[in-house]
C-alpha cells in the first residue's frame, strides 16, 4: 500500500536533552540531528511504498536538509512549518490533516532518529498493511511507538509518549480497526539516552553504511 510518510522534527535546542551532559554537549547534540534526518530521509525517499513526504517542523536547519533531499530523491517532499512546536503528537496531526487535504488513504509517522531504517523494510511493513488496520512498530524496549502505519490515514490521533504502543493498539481497537504489533528492525533504535547512543555507536562500527551521515557525526564526536 502506497503512505504519506509524516515526519515530525522538534526544534533542534529543544530535543534529545537527555543526551546533554558529559556524553554529547548543544553543538554536537545538533550535528548529529541533522545527520540522522538526512539518513531517514534518504531511507525513505529511497522506499517504493512511499507517495510522499511531509516535513513537519519549526526548526529551520531540519527544513533546509529537507530541501536539500527533495533535490536527491524522486518522491515529492514538501515542509509544513509549525513555529509553535507544541510537541510531536500534535505535529504528527498536522501531518495527518495535510496528508488528507492530498487525498492520501494510508499514513506513516516516522520518527527522525532512527537513522537505521531501511527502505526495504518499510516497503515490506506498508505492503502488508491492510484497509481498515492500524500497524505500531515499537521500539527496542516494547514499550513505546517508533513508528505508526495507519489506513485510512487519520485512523486514530496519535498520542506518543512513554507507553504509547499498548495506547496506539488499544485506541485502534476501541476506532474498530486491526490493530497489530509490526516490529522492524531498522526502526528498533531510536536516540534518546546515552544507552541508546552506545548502542547505536556499536551497531554503526559493524555497518556505517547503514546511515553514513550518522556515522561520520559520531565520529566527529
């Protein structure tokens, strides 16, 4: 099934503050945000299932890499500024109402910080969500959302957090649609504590090419 993938990027000072202190200070905290949006844009530019892409975002450096990939893929892209940046559930919505203002019958929210995605494995996940079901992709921990593939596109508002995978299902089955648990595991590691970041660390020494921009920021480091 054909998605608009949505993409919610918080302002760069504001997000990943739990990586702040000895490990990562401001300046490289924000180079390696940017570095992880260009390799999830790349990935999912790169997937066949993908119609579209939708940028949402206050922070103008993640607008200018967007721009900088709609110039290096074929999928439509564009950038919805939210200046208020209120949070990443309420961008994911904004994403929502635009990607039906373009008629789209299937969503996918990603996250930027999953700079392992694979296309292939996104593909595969979209080709086989059904009409009428809602897909949570949790992360390695099982307990929240890195991912929510939903058709038709505004299945349920999204309510991410701590938890959210049992409170995505469980809004699906109470909207009634199929609601399951998809598990990818490219889009298992998301980057939000210094754990996360040595575990990311280890699986880009076995592959950088699995996200080079992410892989050159951290060497940067």
């Amino acid at each position: 099934m054909n998605a608009t993938v949505i993409l919610p990027v918080k302002r760069f000072a504001r997000a990943k503050i739990r990586l702040l202190g000895d490990e990562i200070g401001p300046p490289e905290r924000a180079a390696l945000l940017r570095a992880m949006l260009a390799d999830v844009l790349h990935a999912t530019g790169a997937a066949e299932s993908v119609e579209r892409l939708i940028i949402v975002t206050g922070e103008g450096r993640a607008e200018r890499i967007a721009l900088d990939a709609a110039k290096r893929i074929a999928t439509p892209l564009e950038v919805l500024r939210d200046p208020a940046d209120p949070g990443h559930s309420e961008a994911a919505t904004l994403g929502i109402v635009r990607a039906r203002s373009h008629g789209a019958r299937c969503a996918a929210l990603l996250p930027g910080d999953c700079p392992l995605l694979r296309a292939e494995e996104l593909d595969g996940a979209l080709d086989r969500l059904e009409d009428g079901a809602v897909a949570v992709v949790p992360d390695r921990h099982g307990t929240g959302t890195n991912a929510l593939l939903m058709a038709p596109a505004d299945a349920i508002g999204p309510a991410f957090g701590p938890g959210s995978c049992e409170r995505h299902l469980d809004r699906a089955r109470r909207a009634g649609w199929r609601a399951s648990i998809e598990r990818l595991p490219s889009l298992a590691l998301d980057l939000d504590t210094p754990h996360d970041l040595a575990a990311l660390r280890d699986r880009l020494a076995a592959d950088a090419d699995a996200a080079p921009a992410t892989a050159r920021a951290l060497a940067e480091l």
